[in-house]
C-alpha cells in the first residue's frame, strides 16, 4: 500500500503494479507518471524570437505583422502586450493585445526590456 490517492474516489487504498497503480476500493488502474516527465514539464523554458528567456509577467512586442484569424484586425509590428502568462498547449504566450485577448506563439514576438 502507498499513501498515493486514487484520482477517481481519493482513496489511499492503492496497490502498486510494476507499470500501473491500482485502487483496491473502486478497481481504477491508472499510469504511474515517471519523475523525469514530470520535471520535464516543470522545466519547460520557452524563448521568444531572439532567444531570450520569457517568464510569467513579461511584456512582449509583435516582430511582425499578424492578422487575427477569424477577424479582419491586423496586430501591427512593435504592438506591445500587457504582462503575459505561459500556458501548455499550442500556443506558449497569452496576453492582451489592443484590448484583445489572445494567444500567441513565442516565435512572433520579442521580449521587451523596461
């Protein structure tokens, strides 16, 4: 027994498999999540267009014209952002732009030095 949690009923009944772990309560079986990815997605760095490091908070400006899909709005080169924040996904950076929020990916924009 482990004092891990079953993520279905929460409870710390749980039997460890050499791959999986199991809950002895409800029957659930789920993947045992090596360390290494778990560090992996902890560490994630993300780097705008010139390869500066950006973190939580930064502000960035666009390098180059983009048009907002679905819209007719075009964000213009050197447009600033509002502080961003780093999410997962297929996009790394959200912001506000011109009053929009938007996500953006870091290879359209340069971090801002204040």
């Amino acid at each position: 027994m482990s004092e891990t949690a079953c993520p279905m009923c929460e409870m710390t009944d749980v039997l460890t498999h050499s791959d999986h772990l199991e809950c002895v309560t409800c029957g659930h079986d789920w993947k045992i999540k090596a360390q290494s990815e778990e560090a992996s997605a902890a560490d994630r760095i993300v780097k705008d267009a010139y390869g500066n490091v950006l973190a939580d908070g930064d502000v960035v400006a666009m390098i180059k014209d983009l048009k907002l899909k679905g819209s007719s709005q075009v964000l213009k080169v050197g447009t600033k952002s509002k502080p961003i924040r780093l999410v997962d996904g297929d996009h790394e950076i959200t912001c506000k732009m011109d009053g929009i929020t938007i996500g953006l990916k870091a290879c359209f924009v340069k971090k801002v030095v204040a």
